[in-house]
C-alpha cells in the first residue's frame, strides 16, 4: 500500500527521520495532522527549515520537503484506507525495518488521537484538487531599467501571492504588471466581486 505514491528513496528518508530530534519530528506530525484536518492550509517548510537549523539539525529545505511528503502520504493514506493506529504501524514496520522505535511510537500516538479527524477532512475534501490563496502582498514601485518599458521611472505594480499547493506545500509566486495592466486586473475583480454579491 505504500509503496505506491512515494519515491525510490524511501529507506533513506525514513533514515533522515530516525535522526531527527523527537520533538521537531512531532511538531512536523503535528503540522501535517493540523492541515490534513483542514485547520491550516499548507505545512510551511520554510518555517520548519528554520526552526530545525536553529535547533542544530543539518537538514537542506529539500530533504525536508521529503519528509513532509512523506508524513503527509502516510497519513492521507492511512485515512482513506480507514487504517486503525496499529495498522498503520504494522504496514510502515512491514515497509521498511530502518524506522526509529520513538518515530513509530510517535506516529501511534498521534494518529491514534487524531486519525478520525483526519479521515472525516479527507471524505470532504475528496472532490476539492486545487491550491489555496493564503497571501496576496503587493508594493507599488518604480522601474530604473526595463525590457518592457520605454521610459525609466515608469511605475509598476509587483505582486505576491502565497498559495497552498494540493500537497500542503506554501508556494510563492511573484509578477509584475505595468499600471494599465494592474487597472484591467482591478476592474476584472471588480467584476468577479459584483457577481458575487448577487450569488
């Protein structure tokens, strides 16, 4: 059952796992658990990243990103195969002998107090595929240099947008847009907002 859905490199993140500090594993858990519910709308990595390097543990964003894609396949898959906690660590034990005793205990516990509501976010979520808007920063500013402008000192609008990606993943996307483009992408706003006073 696990095996479908993760990477080749299985063995080795459980590994990176097994020498990671209990507590951050379980605030990892818990982040993944909390968006899985539906309370938060991605895990942020970036955060995690930090937090772990404040910690002392050499860990890149990528080898992170692993184990949070793993975390995350591991208990969506667990709440819709409707797994009990023993279950689930009777299918990881049987998958790979390299997990840590403390990582499986952990991931016991946890899913045994909250796996329920995991699976009652999961069925409703079922037919929702899509990003979440979690942020939008814009900043009005003025262009020195530019392939697109003529003229310098010519003001822009540059945009942010943090979205939550369908694997619990913050995703940060920025763009830039001269004024008239900016008033077009206002006035369809204005438009979507108009409409939607009417539903």
């Amino acid at each position: 059952m696990f095996e479908v859905g993760l990477a080749c490199d299985f063995e080795e993140t459980v590994e990176r796992i097994g020498k990671l500090p209990p507590d951050l594993f379980a605030e990892i858990c818990q982040k993944a658990v909390t968006h899985l519910q539906g309370q938060s709308p991605a895990v942020d990595t970036g955060d995690l990243c930090e937090r772990l390097q404040k910690a002392g543990v050499k860990l890149d964003l990528e080898a992170l990103q692993k184990i949070i894609h793993m975390v995350l396949f591991i208990f969506r898959t667990a709440g819709k195969n409707n797994l009990s906690s023993e279950e689930l660590i009777v299918k990881l034990s049987e998958r790979s002998s390299r997990w840590s005793k403390q990582a499986l205990q952990l991931i016991h516990k946890l899913w045994n107090e909250q796996g329920k509501f995991v699976l009652a976010n999961q069925n409703a979520k079922a037919m929702i595929n899509i990003g979440q808007l979690v942020d939008l920063q814009w900043k009005l500013g003025m262009a020195v240099s530019s392939d697109t402008c003529r003229s310098l000192n010519y003001p822009y609008v540059s945009m942010t947008l943090k979205i939550a990606d369908t694997t619990g993943q913050l995703l940060s996307k920025s763009f830039e847009m001269t004024v008239p483009q900016f008033q077009n992408f206002f006035r369809q706003f204005r438009e979507m907002a108009a409409v939607l006073e009417t539903v």
